[in-house]
C-alpha cells in the first residue's frame, strides 16, 4: 500500500479518515495523495441561466481553500509523504480516475452532503465495483488503523472474495493475526468456488497462517454477524468481496455488502 488516495471532504468522517491513511502510509512507508474535488454543479430547479451557480462558487472555492489551509497545517506536522490534488468536478468521478495508479482508496461512510442518511453509500459501492484497486470505507469512530491488529476475511468461497483477499495481503502480512471467516449457509456450501482451506492455503504462501472460523447463520444479519464476530476477536479491518451478486439484485432485495455500508461499524476494505 505504497500509494495511497484519500477523499477530501468537510464531513465530520474526514479526520479519522485522515488518521487512517496516515496509520497506512507510516505502516507501509506509503505516500498519501490527497484529492480535493469541488463540484460545478449546482442543482436548482429552473435556474436554466446559471445564476444559482455563479453565486454560489465564490462561497464553494473559499469553503475549499479555508478546508485546505487547515488540513494542510495539520498535515506539515505529521511524518508522512504527502501531496495536495485539487480538481473540479464530482468526488467519485475524480477519484476514479485517479485510482488506476493508486493502490487503495480511502473514503468515508456517506455520499457527499448526504451525512444522517440512512443506506449505503452510492459512491462507495461505485467505486468498489469500478476502480481497480480496493476501497476502504472508514466510520467516524475509527480512532486508527493499527496494521499489526487482527484482521477478518468475510469468506463464501467467491471471487469477489479471492480478489479482496488478494488485494488485501499487503495489510494481512503485518497483522498479528488473520481470520477467515465463514457463515455456515447451506446454499453456501453449494454455490461455494473456493473453500476457506484453500484460501489459507494462499495465505500461508505469503507467511500468513490465518485461522478458519466457521459460524452458524443464525437469526441475525449476516453483516451484523461478521462486526460481531471481527469485534469480539478485537480486529481493526474486515475485509470483504463486494457484490458478489449483481449490484442491482443487492439493491433491490439488499446482500452483505449493501447491509454493511449501511451502517460500518469498523473500517472495511472492499474489492471486487
């Protein structure tokens, strides 16, 4: 995680955000890249000749050099490599666009101005499904990223999991323990690609001896489930494949991943 994209924003999720990704770059000796994106557009009903927009800019761009100035004093006193990308147009497009020489994207729990919302994050599962490299979606709470901390893999055998898996192992590498957990679904076990043995198996090739945990379904959601089960084991990250069924089949009926972002109870690295 030698490269690292953090989103800008003034939500109240930025500092710990912020934190991670300085926890990141010092664990790995990584560069943080920070990306300051300012929408143009501005939308009002009927303001067919701009006028809504070109009052408002003036206040948007001193809203944004004040956030900078601020975050950027905070920033000279920390000991991490880092770089100021200040572009115009909507978050997630920027970022994406910026991600294919980034080797992860942290973001926060919610949409831009959309803090308080309920649901998950629309750029979050965007650009979890989109960029090629993972996504980190770090809460509020967070106080920090602790790269020897205990990690669990959400495990169900698919290739969305192999891939966050994968692109998940410079972080397992250093951490002092790593679960691979399963929830026993018997629809599971038959739709299953890739057991959880041969996952550790991929794991002990890179020094990583992760322990299998299989637990029972169970009444309660299977997000909820895996927060229970990463919090009890005192994990810093849960890494899961995102949308292993198709994105509109999880928005319509809900999944895992939907359920997840809907309300992280701890930092969660996403790859699909």
């Amino acid at each position: 995680m030698k490269s690292i994209l953090l989103h800008v924003d003034s939500d109240s999720c930025f500092e710990a955000r912020m934190q991670a990704a300085l926890d990141l770059a010092r664990a790995h000796d990584g560069h943080i890249t920070c990306l300051q994106a300012v929408s143009y557009e501005v939308f009002a009903p009927g303001d067919f000749y701009g006028s809504a927009l070109a009052a408002a800019m003036p206040q948007i761009k001193q809203n944004a050099e004040e956030l900078r100035a601020r975050i950027e004093t905070d920033l000279a006193n920390e000991d991490a490599s880092w770089e100021w990308r200040f572009l115009y147009g909507m978050a997630e497009t920027r970022l994406l666009d910026q991600s294919p020489l980034h080797d992860v994207i942290l973001i926060g729990p919610h949409d831009v101005g959309e803090e308080g919302r309920r649901g998950p994050s629309a750029m979050a599962g965007s650009l979890a499904v989109k960029a090629p490299c993972p996504v980190i979606v770090v809460p509020g709470e967070t106080k920090s990223l602790d790269a020897s901390a205990p990690v669990l893999v959400a495990w169900n055998g698919s290739a969305e999991a192999c891939n966050a898996l994968r692109a998940a192992m410079p972080m397992l590498v250093k951490a002092d323990k790593v679960f691979l957990l399963s929830v026993a679904e018997e629809k599971t076990k038959e739709r299953a690609e890739f057991p959880a043995s041969e996952a550790a198996r991929y794991c002990s090739r890179h020094g990583v001896e992760a322990e299998l945990v299989e637990v029972p379904r169970g009444d309660a959601k299977i997000s909820d489930t895996l927060f229970s089960a990463a919090q009890r084991r005192e994990c810093g990250l849960l890494v899961m494949g995102a949308y292993g069924h198709s994105r509109l089949a999880e928005m319509l009926m809900g999944g895992v991943t939907r359920r997840a972002l809907s309300d992280p109870e701890m930092p969660i690295f996403l790859a699909h």
